[in-house]
C-alpha cells in the first residue's frame, strides 16, 4: 500500500516538481509506469511530458550534472542537437539511445503534432527519430481529411461501465 501511495504522489507531482533530484533518481522502469499511469497530471499539454522526459534522459546521461532547470533546460537541447550534428543520427537511433527508447514511445506524439511550435521543438532536438514522426504526420493528416471531408464517425460513444 505505501508503494502504491508512492506512485499515485508521483504521477500527481512529477510535471509540476522543480526537483532535479527526482529526476536524476528515477529509473526507466519507473518513469515508464509513472507515464503510463492513469492519474499522471498534466498541467497544459502532453509537449510537457516530451520536455521533462527530454530533461530526464539528459542527467541519465550525464550522472554527476549540477545545475538548475534553466541550465539543465540549456544544456538538454544543445546536447542532442550536437549529437546529430556529431553522428548523423538521430539519438535514439544511436547504440546508447536505444535503451532509452521504451519511455519515448509511452509520450503520445499525436497530441504534441497539433502544434507547430512543438512539432518544430522536437524535430530540431533530433531525439526522436524521423520515421516515428512521419507515421504520426500520416495518421494527424488523414484524421483531417476524413473530418474535412465529413466522413470521419466521431468520437465512440463508450458505456459507463
């Protein structure tokens, strides 16, 4: 049960903590399940899930990091665009991002496609690779053409059990 109580306080308080502690101590596994789980808080819009996993991924790359969130917000975005400059790939692409990708694939990008300010974020931190865009790109853009064209059901009236 104080497991359980655990887990419901992080889901509730880890977008809105100011701790980089928190995050430098978090597992993939447990941030995985946080993300996952059902009471996760989001304040405004899922592009804050992407920026604090951005930033988590970061100190697990860098253990012994000391800094405050705007320096770590600095410093999370120059990495990764370097590393694309240094490698050609795109981070999780690479040997060391690949073990970091199950907790990339729990954000849900389809929510962060609708904004072209975020879309142009997460495009030009090249963590995420292209091919996973392009199949969110695919799915937003026949969402529109069916709605435009009227032939889009709507959304699945659901019982209340």
């Amino acid at each position: 049960e104080i497991e359980t109580e655990c887990r419901f306080w992080l889901s509730v308080h880890l977008l809105t903590s100011s701790s980089i502690s928190l995050l430098q101590e978090m597992s993939i596994s447990l941030l995985v399940d946080t993300l996952r789980s059902s009471d996760l808080f989001v304040m405004q819009v899922e592009m804050d899930v992407y920026s604090l996993v951005k930033k988590w991924l970061y100190l697990k790359l860098h253990d012994n990091w000391t800094g405050d969130f705007a320096k770590l917000m600095l410093n999370t975005e120059t990495f990764f665009r370097k590393n694309h400059e240094e490698t050609g790939k795109y981070f999780l692409e690479t040997e060391v991002g690949r073990e970091y990708e199950c907790v990339f694939r729990v954000i849900r990008l389809e929510q962060i496609l609708t904004d072209a300010v975020s879309i142009a974020m997460v495009e030009t931190d090249c963590i995420i690779p292209k091919s996973w865009l392009l199949s969110k790109y695919r799915h937003q853009w026949l969402k529109m053409i069916m709605v435009e064209q009227r032939i889009d059901p709507g959304p699945f009236i659901m019982s209340n059990e």
